[in-house]
C-alpha cells in the first residue's frame, strides 16, 4: 500500500500485481488486435481483395464495443481506485468519439468521393472532383449569396427585438399578457408557419392577408411573385418566428440590469434617450452580442419555411445553402457532392463564427 | 379505387338508399342463381359476391370486409398451394401506410392466405415521404431487409437492373391472368432484359380536365373544346382580360405548374412534350437509347418549354403562377375555379365534387393528354405536319415485387410469390378498383362498366370519368416513363434549370433546354453511362 501521494482523495490504496497489470494491458491490445484484424479483413473484403469477411460491417462494430469495454474495465484492473475514477469519464468520451468524431471523419471522407445512391458503382474516390464541381456550381454560389441576405436581416431584427423587450420592460398595462402574445411565434414549429401563414394567409387568392392587400389597392399580391419581394417575405416569416426568441433574451438582460445604475442616471439628469444610449445600451451589450450571435446561427440553418414554401425560387431567390443541399442530397441523392457541400459550408461557418466572436469578444465582458 | 375518387362517384350520383339496394339486389340475385346460369366461369358469381362487401355507399369498408374479400378470393391460391404448405414460412412485406391503406389492405386481405398456407408475414410500414428514402438507401446499402415489396415503377432500373428481384415463375403468371393487363402495363413494363418480375396493383397516368362552361357555343371562348396544345395555348391567350362564368374573377386557361415539385412537377412539362416528342416510331423520347445523349434540348422539347414561356411572356397565367406546385394548380386553382384546362391524375376529377373547397363539380369534363397538329421525329431530324397524340403515363402504377432474397428456398419463394399473387389477383384487383383501395382501375376487366352498374354505380358517369383512364392506358402512342436508376434525379434536376428558364435567368427556351441537358448529362456520367444505356435499352424493351 503507497503511503505517498495524494491520499486525500483515495478511498483505499490499491497494491497491484504486475500480473495483474499485465491482464489489463492484454485486454485492451487483445481487443484492440481483434477490432483491427477483423476491420482490415472486412475492408479487403468490401474492396475486392479478399474473399474473406462479413457481409455487413456488424461484426467491426461488435469488435469495437468489446475493444470499448475492454478498455474501461482494464482501467480497474490495472489502475484499480484510481482506474474507478477514469471511468466516471472514459465511457462519455467514448461515446462521443463513436457519435461526432467518427461520422464526422466518415463523412470528410464521403465528401471525396462521386456517390451517387444510383450508381450501381457505390462510393467512388475522385480527389477534389467535388470541390471543383462546386467551385462551378452557380447554385450554390447563389445561395450563398442569399444566406449573406439572410444574415444582414438579423441586425434589423435585433432593433425590432430591443425595442420590444424596452416596451416590455416599461411599465405598461398587461405586461405579462403581452409578453405571452409576444411569445407565440416562438412556439409554433417553422413548418406551421410555412404552412399557416405563407402557403394559407398570403395565398393569393383566398388569403386573408392577400385579400387586405387587395382591398389597400394592391391589385394582384403576389408575396412570392417577385425575387425581391419572395426574399423579403422569407426574412419576414423567420424574423417573426425568431424575434421573440432575441427578445426574451433581451428583455431577460434588461431585467438583470442593475437598477441603481439607472437611477443614478436619471439624478443626474440624463433624459431618457440619454440613459439608454450611455447607460443602458453599454451595459445589455453582453447579452446583445449573445442573442446576436446564437441568432445568426440560428439563421444559417434555415431551410424549413424556404423549402416548404417557395422550393429556392423564383429562380433560386430564395433558395438557402441547407435548401439547396436538401434538395441535392434528398431528390438526387448525390450523396458525396451534398456532404461534400455541407462539409464546406461548416467550415464556413466555423470561421465566419470564429471571427464574429473574435471581432464582438470585447464587447462581451460586461463593462465595471 | 383511390378514397377521393370513390365518394366523388357516390355524391356524384347522389346514391339513395333506393338505389343501392336495387344493385345489391340485383347482385344478389345474380349470386343465387346456379353457377351455370350466372357465368360459364365461376369467377363471376365471385366478382359478384365480392362486389357487395360491404356494398357501395354503404361508408367505408373494414379491416374485416377486407378480410372477407381476401377469403372469397383464395380460390387461385388454392388451384397452385396445398393446404398448410408453407408451414414455418416467416415473409417480410416492406410497403406504404397512405391513408390506412395499401399495407393496411394487405393485411386483411393476406390474413385467410396466411391462416390457409400456414406462412406469416411481418410488416414494414412506411410514409410516403419515407418511401423513396428508405428504399433508395436499402438499395445502395445492400441491406436489404424485405422479401416483398410493393414498388412504383419508376424504381425498377433501381431494383430489377441491379438484379435484386426474383423472377416471376409461370405459374404465378397464369394465376395472375397477366393478358388481362391494360396494353401499357405489358412488357417492357414489370420486365427486365425479358425477364417478368412485376405483379400489377395499380395503374395511373395524367389525364385532360377541363371546364365545360368555357368551351361551346356563347361561352367565354366560343370555341369547342381544344384538342392540340397549340389550341390550348392559342385559347389561353384569348382569355387574357376576360371573365371566369363561374366565379366572376379573371378567366385563366391552362394551367402549367411553374414551381418544382420533388422531381414531380417534371410530369407536367412532359404532358406538353410527350405531344410533340414521343413519335410512333420510337419508344424513346427522353433519351437516345443508343448514347443516353438528352433529348430534352431537341426541337420538340424546346417547343414544350417555349409554349410556357410564351404564357408567361403573355400575362395568361394567374398571377403569382411562378409559385404554384401541382398540388396548387389542382387543388387551389382548378378545384376554386381559377382556370379552365389542367392535366392531373385520377385525384383531381375525385375532388372536384367531393372536396369543400371545390366549386367546379358540375361543370368538369375529361379527356385524354391533348395533341399535337405536329410532331418531331427525332429519327430524322425533322417536324412532321401530322397529328400526334401520346398520353404520358406518369409513374406508372404501383405494383408486388419479390426480392431476390428468397432465392435459395423453394418454399420461401414459392409462399412470396403466392402471396403477391394474391394481392394482385383478377378478382381481387376488381375489388380494389372499385373500393377505396389507393388504386386506380389496371385491367381491361375493370372496365366491364356492367360490372359496376350491376354493383349500384351509376354507368354513365362511370363510363365518362374513368373511359379517359381506359383511352390512356390503350393508346397505341402511349409515353412511357424510363425506368431507369436515378430517374427523379434527373426530373429534380429539370425543375431546378426549369424555375432558372420561367424566372427569366435564361436568354430563351433553348438556353433552359440545354442546361437540362448539361445537368443530366452530369447525372449520366455520375451513374455510370454504360450501365445507364444498357438499362434504358432493357427498360424500352430494345
């Protein structure tokens, strides 16, 4: 028994045998020797090869769990207590490598191939064909163009939703109610929306909403009719979807506010513009960069309303980078081309995010 | 019978109790009689019998009424299968779950086969909009896990061209009475390289709906009804500035679908092209068999393309039409009365009476695809100055396959085939076509309009409604679809290039036409061109 150390946080003191550490260290390269034999065998095998192997690629994953297995319970055996620890966090990790890592590896590789669910040919590597091929792709360069749209539309959206969360913040009558009723959209799922209101309310002839533009003058409300206006209506729609979203943050950022800040603005004078530009804007900077932030990732997702609605059109106008791959993914199952669309795009993302949070991380402290 | 169609025929001949029961009575009747003295074939005292569960008009028939119609209709079965035969024979039927039916029908009509043979069948239900997915995958993916499935035939270059089906024995084709089949459900259709694997349940094609208040003397267009495109779009601009009779707002003609629709909406140019693109020559008209060279930018496509361009360019449509799927030209156009002309399935003339917000019950009429004062022969290069009609028979039906997975097991396959047998068997295929079923009429049987008259239909409207169904499915110029893999890919990929053309981000028709071509010739290649062209020929039955 080890009387050095850390003993404080040992329940017992473990005196293992080498034998015994000798176990654990075969269970782990043993089941690791079997999930890579049977791996590289089943890869022959599915690549012409080998004659010998499986028919589906189960027994690899049965290997793999054993291998998992194996190298949590040799933690015990060869680490004993402290071994017992490990395992509060080997299993979750795990499993997180067997869910995100490796599909997303799975995934980077299908990018590269021509796959086409069709093709009698299965996954076929073609180097930087794909990439070339989107490099020309006129689609998706328009629909990146449009998911720029897209985002400008939140700063607009961030306005309406301050000012909102101000008013709901005011002492005013039937603050809660309002609240609520602000709520609303919130909760109805975007493909309700699509539905509810672009494909029913604006339908052009029965819709209530067509009809009062028609009885306002407009003689044929064509929501969707033109690129400009088809756009502008899907940045409507998800804007009143999502406005609340910002605003409930908003409002919750007001209400955090620490009051003796702004009473101490108004002894001193400041008018009420004067307060919220100098006292209350600086200080909800924290929590508007946030809701800012998680909004516009939000928004890059869209798809639902815009594929529902419009299908991309007129003319691809509307048409987002996750339509756009819905589309080639699902009706045309161009299965490596759509991943290796969606690959990039999250690249994209992950830089454009990076810098965002970059550019506004100053601006994230809450000043002192 | 698909459900809509079945109570638009019920509420359109407002069916009273009086009537019903004189055709139950008169089936009855018929039934009693000694069997020499009904039919010489014994059939039809079972078509007959089977005809009143649970008689027409008389609501919605039942899991146990499909039973009853699966159990009276064993006869077949039991010519080719002893009793008990497929003893421990478990079967695994992959299907859809549309609206309770399809696999719901399935069940109760297999359940007498499955008490009879002793098999039992496990199922897999799916949503429409899971099919295509889940069947596309299991393909790619060899995991396959189904031993029947009920399948489009679109999907047989998927299916059959990968050799994944089990070939039909005769003696299922005898059982089955394939001769009885509508012409274009014949081979090449259900067939691969001359091998049959289909077992027919369903048939569908587009067919011409169009408004008999705007047509005839002292109506709205003072012309008869058109027969050639040319006349449907020459009406269609005619009708600029003037007054629907029905609903007062502005009169529209016809009504192309300008919006995609999953690869669909690709159907509906194709009811224009198929007029001046499919000639009697060739059973080609979409690609050349011989290169898989597209013909969708040729003359006679690009002539399609134009027509609708020249609507556009005219102000004829209805405003907003640059967002309007199939399903909005139908449902909330044609149905509303918005429009005069439509090309749809079977579904809309079901709507038109029995759907609310339907307002043109009474003044519907149908026909077939309209057609051509001309026709493009792609053979010489040439437009010929001569009438060309060519019905486009759009997905082609829904139909039983059995999948190579039996193979290896006599007693397996033998029960799966016996089992498709059964569901698209003579007389239970009646039944289906005259109940609310998912299925549309198939054989030149169904068209027995006595048949239905003696059920208690009424057979004049019968005759009217479904006599456009029997002209399509028979015509000898008939468009059939290719069956190859991949074809939605290349129809989703049209209605991309196609909304690019209708918004103006092409220069012409032509431009549009040959972006499609471009796009398809990607997709060929992708695929494999070899394979492709091999396919096609063994889907045209070249």
């Amino acid at each position: 028994m080890s009387t050095e150390g850390d003993l404080l946080h040992t329940v017992t003191a473990d005196n293992i045998s080498e034998s015994r550490r000798r176990l654990g260290r075969m269970m782990v390269w043993g089941s690791a020797a079997v999930f890579f034999l049977l791996a590289a065998m089943q890869f022959l095998h599915d690549t012409g090869h080998s004659d010998i192997g499986f028919a589906t690629w189960r027994p690899v994953l049965f290997a793999y769990l054993l291998w998992a297995t194996a190298l949590c319970g040799a933690q015990v055996v060869v680490n004993g207590e402290k071994g017992k620890r490990t395992l509060f966090v080997l299993p979750a990790a795990l499993f997180v490598i067997s869910l995100v890592v490796f599909p997303l590896l799975f995934a980077l590789y299908v990018s590269f191939t021509n796959w086409n669910l069709a093709s009698l040919n299965g996954p076929q590597p073609n180097g930087w064909d794909n990439m070339r091929q989107m490099w020309s792709d006129a689609f998706y360069w328009n629909a990146l163009k449009n998911m720029v749209y897209y985002v400008l539309a939140v700063s607009v959206e961030y306005v309406i939703a301050f000012g909102l969360a101000l008013l709901l913040n005011a002492q005013i009558r039937a603050r809660k109610f309002f609240r609520v009723v602000f709520l609303l959209p919130l909760m109805l799922s975007p493909v309700a929306v699509s539905w509810m209101v672009g494909k029913s309310m604006m339908e052009i002839r029965f819709g209530p909403l067509a009809r009062l533009a028609r009885d306002l003058g407009w003689d044929s409300p064509s929501f969707f009719g033109t690129p400009e206006m088809a756009r502008f209506m899907i940045m409507a729609m998800d804007a009143w979807t999502f406005i609340p979203f910002m605003m409930i943050m908003l409002l919750a950022g007001l209400q955090a506010l620490p009051r003796e800040v702004i009473e101490a603005s108004k002894v001193d004078g400041a008018s009420g513009w004067q307060s919220f530009k100098e006292v209350i804007f600086p200080l909800m900077l924290p929590v508007s960069v946030t809701a800012i932030v998680i909004r516009i990732i939000f928004k890059l997702k869209l798809a639902d309303i815009i594929i529902n609605i419009t299908s991309g059109g007129p003319g691809g106008a509307t048409d987002s980078v996750t339509s756009f791959i819905f589309r080639e993914y699902r009706d045309r199952s161009n299965v490596g081309y759509g991943t290796l669309l969606a690959m990039v795009y999250l690249v994209l993302i992950v830089i454009f995010i990076t810098l965002l949070l970059k550019a506004v991380s100053r601006f994230m402290e809450r000043p002192a | 019978m698909k459900v809509d169609l079945y109570n638009y025929i019920v509420a359109a001949q407002k069916m009273s109790r009086r009537q019903m029961l004189k055709g139950s009575a008169a089936l009855g009747a018929v039934a009693m009689m000694p069997k020499a003295a009904a039919r010489a074939d014994g059939h039809a005292s079972v078509r007959a019998e089977i005809l009143k569960i649970p008689g027409v008009g008389a609501g919605s028939p039942t899991d146990s009424d499909w039973q009853k119609v699966g159990e009276m209709c064993l006869g077949a079965t039991k010519e080719n299968v002893a009793e008990g035969e497929f003893a421990g024979v478990e079967l695994t039927f992959m299907g859809l779950n549309n609206q309770n039916l399809h696999n719901f029908l399935f069940r109760g009509f297999l359940k007498p086969w499955e008490a009879y043979t002793g098999a039992k069948i496990n199922w897999i239900d799916l949503a429409q909009a899971d099919y295509n997915a889940r069947l596309q995958q299991s393909i790619a993916t060899g995991t396959v896990d189904f031993d029947i499935v009920e399948m489009g035939a679109p999907f047989e270059g998927d299916v059959l061209g990968r050799g994944m089906a089990s070939e039909m024995p005769d003696w299922v084709k005898d059982q089955i009475d394939m001769d009885d089949y509508v012409d274009y459900l014949k081979a090449p259709v259900g067939t691969w390289d001359g091998k049959t694997y289909r077992v027919s349940i369903d048939g569908d094609c587009h067919t011409f709906a169009y408004r008999k208040d705007y047509f005839g003397e002292g109506s709205v267009t003072g012309r008869d009804v058109p027969k050639t495109w040319q006349e449907i779009n020459a009406v269609s601009k005619e009708l600029i500035g003037k007054e629907d009779p029905l609903t007062g707002l502005p009169a529209h003609g016809y009504l192309d679908p300008l919006k995609g629709w999953g690869g669909f909406g690709f159907y509906f140019l194709e009811n224009r092209a198929s007029a001046y693109a499919k000639h009697p020559n060739s059973p080609a008209w979409l690609f050349d068999p011989e290169t898989m060279k597209p013909m969708v930018n040729n003359p006679a496509w690009v002539q399609a393309i134009q027509d609708v361009m020249d609507l556009i360019e005219a102000g004829a449509y209805p405003a907003d039409q640059i967002n309007a799927d199939p399903g909005t030209t139908a449902f909330q156009q044609f149905l509303a009365g918005t429009g005069s002309m439509l090309m749809w399935w079977g579904d809309v003339g079901s709507s038109a009476r029995t759907s609310d917000t339907s307002v043109v019950g009474d003044v519907v009429g149908f026909g077939i695809n309209p057609a051509s004062d001309r026709v493009y022969n792609a053979k010489d290069g040439a437009w010929e100055d001569t009438m060309n009609e060519a019905p486009n028979m759009a997905y082609i039906g829904w139909g039983v396959y059995v999948m190579a997975t039996v193979e290896g097991d006599a007693k397996k396959k033998k029960a799966a085939w016996s089992a498709a047998a059964h569901l698209g068997g003579k007389d239970l295929s009646l039944w289906a076509s005259a109940y609310p079923s998912g299925f549309q009429p198939y054989r030149q049987s169904h068209f027995q309009f006595e048949e239905w008259e003696e059920a208690g239909y009424d057979r004049a409207f019968v005759e009217d409604y479904l006599g456009s169904n029997a002209d399509s499915y028979n015509h000898p110029n008939a468009a059939i679809e290719p069956r190859i893999p991949g074809i939605f890919q290349y129809y989703s990929v049209a209605e991309d290039e196609l909304a690019k053309g209708y918004a103006g981000q092409y220069g012409s028709a032509q431009e549009t036409a040959d972006a499609i071509a471009a796009a398809w010739e990607k997709i060929t290649d992708q695929i494999g061109r070899d394979s492709q062209i091999a396919l096609y020929k063994a889907s045209l039955g070249l």
